[in-house]
C-alpha cells in the first residue's frame, strides 16, 4: 500500500546526505563486503518501516528481527513492535480459550434444553471465533437454531413477548444476513414494547402530549414529495393498519383502557381495521390521498364508534407503524422529544450540567457533572442521588419530567437536593448555558481536570483527538485544540470511533482541515436534483500534510464515515479498526405546523470520493468503511475500552468499584437539559440488543429464564461464571500509536544510515 504523507522538508533532506557521506565512508574503509552488508541493512530497514506504516505489524515484526546493526532509534522500533506482539499473541490466547469455554457453555445449556442460554454463549463463541463463517455452520450450532425457532414459536403463542424477543434477538446478531429474524425480532420487540408502554411507572402519557392528525397526514404529504425513493403508499398503509392491531392484542392496553377492555368493543374494532387492511391488500396500489383517506377513517370513525382511544395515542401508533417500511432514519419527533433533539444538534443548553440515568433502584443518580457548569463548581459528585428539586420530591418521576424541572430560564435558581452516603445536602444552582463536550482527549489534565490531556505521545508530538459526535460546534472545538498542539504537532490520532454521526456540514468542515483545495469529500444525490451536491476542499487546509491516523469502529456512522472515507480515498491518511456502521443516507429537518413536530426523512443518499454509497441494507453483502488496517476487539475488550473512557469522562472524586454500575454502553445517561436519543427498545420496552454475554461482568444464570419448563422439570441451576479477565488496555489505539510512531521515525529517518548519523550527533552533545 502506498501512502504518501507529503512532510520529507529539510530534515529528511539533511539525513539523505548524510547517509551518502556516512556509505562512502563505510565503502572506503570495510570493502564491498561491508558495503553490500551495509546496503542489505538498509533495505531490511526500510521494508520494516514499510510493513509498520501499512498495518502489518507482524511482518515488520519479523523483518527488523533480521537487522543486526544501528543504534538506539533501532532498538527502540524494534521494542515498539515486539511489545505489540507480545500483546497480540496474548488476546489471541485469550480468545482461543474464550471460545472454547463458550462452546462448552453452550453444549452444556443444550444438554439441559435451555435453548435461549445455549444462544448467549453461542453469540459468545462467534464473538472469538478464528473463522465467523465456518463456526456458523457448525451442525451443532445448525441444530441448535431449529429447537430455538420452536422455543421461540411456542413463547409467541403464549404471548410471552419478551422471552420470544430474546431468541429472535440472539438469532437476528448471529446471522445478520437473515431478514426473516430481523422481522421476527422487531414484531415481537413491538409487542413488548406496547406490553411495556402502558405499565404506570413508565409515563407513556408524557411522550405522546400534543400529537396531532394534522402534523402526521403533512408528514406523509412530504414523504410522498421528497423522500429519497417513490414511496409504496399501499406498504405504508397496510404496515400502519397493523400496528394498529398489534395494539389492540396488548394485554396491558386492554387493562388501561375501557373500550380496549370490553370484548365486543375491542371485537369490532379489530374486525373493522382488518377489513380495510384486507382491502387494502387487494388494490394493485394506493397513492398518498388513498393512505391518508383510510388512515384518517381510523381516527375519526373506527376508534370513536369502538374502543374510543386517545385520539394522540392512535396517530402515534399510526404513524410508528406507517414509517415501518421506510428506512430506519426516516421519523416523526413529537413535540415531546423536540426540544431535545434540538439540543443535541446545537451542542448546548440551558440547566446545571450534569449527567443523569435512573439506576437500578429507580432514584435519580448523578453520573458526573459536566465540565464549567455550575454543578461542578458548587461541588456535586459522580454518584449522588437527586431525591429533591426546589423541595419537590423526584419519587415515581419520570427522567424526562426530571430534567424538565432541572432545566429552566437563563440565570434562575433551582435547588438540587442531593443525598450523599448518609447525608442530605442541599445546592442552589444558578441556570447558565452549558455546553455539551463533543471533542475529548486521551486522559484529563492532571492539574486541571476540566481540560484535556491531548497528548499520546508528547515525546514524538502524536495527539489524540476524540470526536464523540458532529455538532454545531466541533469543528470550532477540534480548531482550538489543534491551535494548542500545532507548535509540537508532528502526527495526530482522531478518533471517531463509537461516534454516530451529526450534521454533514461538520463532518465536510472537520475534513476541510487536513486535505488540499478541490479534494471531493462526499457527494450527494437524491430524488429530487436540488439533492444533488459534490463537496470538495475550498482550499489548502491548515493540516495538510501533517500524519493522520483515523480510529473507527462498527459504531461509527454518518459524518463519522464521511469523514473516515474522505481521509482513506484521498490517501491523506490511514483508518484503524473495524467496518463502520453503513449509514450512507442524508436527513433533512422540516418543521410540522406550529406545535413543535418535526420530520426527519431521508432525502438523498452520500458518496465516498471513489464513487461508493455503502449503505447497510438488510441483504447487503459489503457496507460502511471498510479501515485499511482492521482491528477487531472482542466484547470483553470492547467493554474495557468504554470503562476507560467512562472514568475519563468523570469530573471529581471517583466512585468506588462497588458503586459502578455496571453496563456495556459508554453513554447511557441522560444529561439535565439535554438529553441523548434513546434505543428504541431501551427507550420503549425496556430491553436492549444481547451482547455476546449480556454482561461481561455477569453470570448468566438459568433460573426464571426458560418459560416452557414446568418447575418440577427445572434442573438445579448451572454455574458458568464468565469474568472480564481481558486487561484495561485499548489494542486498536496501540495500533494507531505503533504505526504513527514508526511512521515519524520512517518519514525522518527513512535509512539506517540517516538514523545512526542522528544517534552519533546526539551522542556528541556536550
């Protein structure tokens, strides 16, 4: 792989000469013997720095072992790799073993038909397989699928949504080219979902508040004009009409609502639904007034006569089910979630600045306080739980109505009252603009723990960038800390891994910074040619020519692959990690009527610079970027690089080992005035995607898990303990470092020869 960094200047000028100086001296004094030597050695160091600058460390790794002459510099490149050999042959190991006690695990829960346990741990074992594909077809594992399809059907006819969802949710991660399991999974996350919404401590109410008819049917009028492909009205009109029924089959709907409760009332509105839906079925087509007509005869008469619903919850449902065929991207943001969003997409807000989740006990806990806020300043900790606000009690209230009372206008008080171990106390709090942290560093400060320690290297001037998503404002952030590295920058890190993208104009602009004038960066097409668009480099950026690595992963989506493919096919610089998400489309933000409603609908899909749109569709083969050097971390090791970050995150005192709670997410939390989109089955159900373990702390346990036992059949419960025991380093970061130290020192000291010259000069120095 060729790559070009554009830095020889002065200095790899100087050294050059003085090889040439250095082999004639060398010629003169030892012979042709040594000068064939000499030339040998050369070479041999100039294709380990190769092998290193392209990613094959293992090759490098052979290859300087082959280098018998030099000095230090020599020395110190060939500790670089052995070093990171050593720990790749270590997470190989671990792996091997891993795997083979996943299978283990998973034969034993088959033995016992715990099917849905014997899926977790075959989850686990493909996480650490050599070869995904061949353990895939393992009979074993083949068998296993067919007894869990009639688990899974079984659990579906006695409504047990939840337990049905797991398999399906296991099947649908071992097989991702299986669409049949992803449809499975979402039918049965709906109704458990629906069987969550109504519970009373989930506040349902609360995000269905001023949906109206009238923002969806204007909804719909735009996807029919502007969505990226011709909309299929019949789909739409025949996925919302199902979902209707699906609510009308809630247990816990029936229990909340009268007319859902009667059964002739619930009878006749179901029968009147499939009756359209059939109709619906037999039309050669619908177009958008077709839609809208049986849509808006739902509402206005068939809910009225029958079950008598709230009219918001109806359009709710309507709508979630309509936008169903749609892409994942394409959605309604009630007025409920408006302000939210908007927020985010700014990248500031209004409140005390803190970080906020409801733990395990439901109470109000303090996960950090953010940086220059005056949460931070008044002295409030990770780990505090809020039981108060302005004297109100926080019992059995919703987050979302929670951050509502934090947050409030600019410069008023609100008091916070906070229990800490034993102690109640008590913190007025003056409202000021926040703003939400997008760009970290590698650690913080150790003198001032509301800045950032930018440095990886500072010896060899490699920074380190992280960008955990595209706001208003990143860009602006990444300028200022690249200003304060640019004295002593000799090669930089971004990391965009985990990051799920923001706004295009930040990813073209983050860009901008490191290419030359007319380099294309993304261009865009969609239905309509006012879409189309090529954006390229207005001009030299301030970075041009200084090494860039860029960190991915398969969280990395949007702005994040914009930018990552932009900097990987102009040859500006080298991705690490593993293939990014395939989020290749483009969302546009329209305001609906006046109540705060708003449609995010994809109106055109984006190029890399090659020519590629990798969207990860279901039967896609190849999507998202692919990292010219990949690094794939195991769960384990992925959940290691997240606590990393998380305690990085935290502003103050620590929290001890016992109080952390444990999860597998870096950002779960919500933050006081501004809060992060929720999954939807986090969000809605109360679940979330397995993991290979579900925990890599936890202990997956047998009982209560597998609902077709009777309790005389249950065997006693089975150990199968599963410790993180991988160590708190981060493999796709040391690789970024080794190959951008050995770049530095190949780009400096491109030969032997120039390198023992440095190490003679520096040894010289009085």
């Amino acid at each position: 792989m060729e790559r070009t960094w554009q830095r020889a200047g002065t200095a790899c000028q100087w050294a050059l000469s003085g090889w040439t100086v250095l082999l004639a001296a060398t010629v003169g004094y030892a012979g042709d013997v040594r000068q064939v030597d000499a030339q040998s050695q050369e070479q041999l160091w100039r294709r380990t720095i190769n092998f290193a600058i392209d990613g094959d460390f293992d090759a490098a790794t052979e290859t300087i072992k082959k280098v018998h002459i030099g000095g230090q510099l020599t020395e110190q490149v060939r500790t670089w790799l052995k070093d990171y050999e050593a720990k790749q042959t270590a997470r190989r190991e671990l792996d091997r073993a891993d795997f083979e006690k996943y299978v283990g695990y998973a034969k034993a829960r088959i033995d016992r038909k715990e099917y849905r346990l014997a899926l977790t741990w075959a989850l686990a074992a493909l996480d650490c397989a050599e070869n995904r594909e061949t353990f895939l077809q393992i009979d074993w594992l083949q068998d296993l699928v067919n007894d869990s399809l009639i688990a899974a059907d079984e659990l579906r006819q006695k409504r047990k949504w939840r337990d049905a969802w797991r398999f399906y949710a296991h099947l649908s991660a071992l097989f991702e080219h299986e669409p049949r399991y992803q449809k499975l999974e979402r039918e049965a996350l709906t109704h458990l979902r629906l069987d969550a919404m109504f519970k009373e401590e989930s506040h349902w109410e609360e995000r269905i508040e001023k949906v109206r008819w009238k923002d969806a049917r204007e909804a719909l009028e735009y996807v029919d004009r502007v969505y990226l492909e011709l909309a299929d009205f019949k789909k739409i009109t025949e996925s919302g009409l199902e979902q209707l029924l699906m609510l009308a089959e809630s247990g816990t709907a029936q229990d909340q609502y009268e007319g859902l409760g009667n059964e002739d009332d619930r009878r006749d509105f179901e029968l009147r639904i499939q009756e359209r839906l059939d109709q619906v079925r037999a039309a050669p087509e619908l177009d958008l007034d077709d839609c809208v007509d049986h849509f808006q005869r739902v509402i206005k008469a068939i809910n009225k006569e029958t079950i008598r619903l709230p009219e918001e919850l109806v359009v709710s449902e309507l709508v979630r089910g309509a936008f169903e065929p749609l892409d994942d991207f394409t959605t309604v943001i009630w007025p409920r979630d408006s302000k939210e969003f908007d927020k985010r997409t700014r990248g500031d807000f209004v409140g005390v600045g803190i970080s906020i989740i409801k733990n395990r006990a439901d109470e109000v806990e303090v996960v950090s306080p953010l940086e220059d806020s005056s949460a931070y300043r008044a002295g409030i900790q990770a780990g505090d739980i809020i039981i108060k606000v302005d004297g109100e009690s926080l019992k059995n209230t919703s987050l979302n109505k929670v951050v509502d009372t934090i947050t409030g206008p600019k410069g008023t008080m609100v008091t916070l009252t906070i229990r800490r171990n034993d102690q109640e106390i008590e913190f007025p709090l003056k409202r000021a603009n926040v703003k939400i942290r997008s760009v970290k560093g590698v650690r913080r400060d150790p003198v001032d723990e509301e800045r950032w320690d930018y440095w990886v290297d500072p010896e060899l001037g490699v920074g380190y960038i992280r960008v955990t998503n595209f706001q208003r404002n990143t860009v602006e952030d990444v300028d200022n800390v690249l200003s304060e590295l640019a004295p002593r920058l000799e090669g930089l890190i971004l990391d965009l891994r985990s990051n799920p993208g923001g706004l295009l104009d930040s990813a073209w602009q983050l860009s901008t910074r490191f290419l030359n004038r007319g380099d294309v960066i993304v261009s865009t097409k969609g239905r309509l040619k006012s879409e189309d668009h090529i954006f390229r480099a207005p001009g030299n950026g301030p970075y041009p020519d200084v090494p860039l690595v860029v960190l991915v992963d398969d969280r990395s989506a949007s702005a994040s692959e914009i930018v990552s493919g932009a900097v990987r096919d102009n040859d500006r610089g080298i991705v690490i990690g593993e293939r990014t998400f395939g989020k290749f489309s483009v969302q546009n933000l329209i305001g609906l009527g006046r109540s705060g409603a708003k449609l995010k609908i994809t109106t055109a899909s984006y190029y890399l610079p090659n020519g590629d749109s990798l969207h990860r569709d279901p039967m896609a083969e190849t999507w998202g970027v692919e990292p010219d050097v990949p690094v794939r971390l195991a769960a384990k090791e992925r959940s290691k690089v997240y606590q990393m970050w998380r305690e990085a995150n935290l502003l103050g005192p620590p929290k001890s080992p016992a109080e952390e709670e444990p999860t597998d997410e870096a950002e779960d939390e919500q933050e006081a005035g501004e809060k992060k989109p929720e999954d939807e089955a986090k969000d809605e159900a109360d679940t979330e995607k397995p993991s290979a373990t579900e925990d890599a702390d936890a202990e997956p346990s047998g009982e209560d898990d597998e609902e077709s036992e009777s309790e005389e059949d249950k065997l006693p419960p089975l150990k199968q303990p599963d410790p993180n025991n991988r160590p708190k380093e981060d493999p796709q970061l040391d690789a970024a470092l080794l190959l951008m130290r050995v770049t530095l020192v190949g780009e400096l000291y491109p030969t032997l020869a120039t390198a023992e010259i440095k190490e003679a000069v520096e040894s010289a120095k009085p």
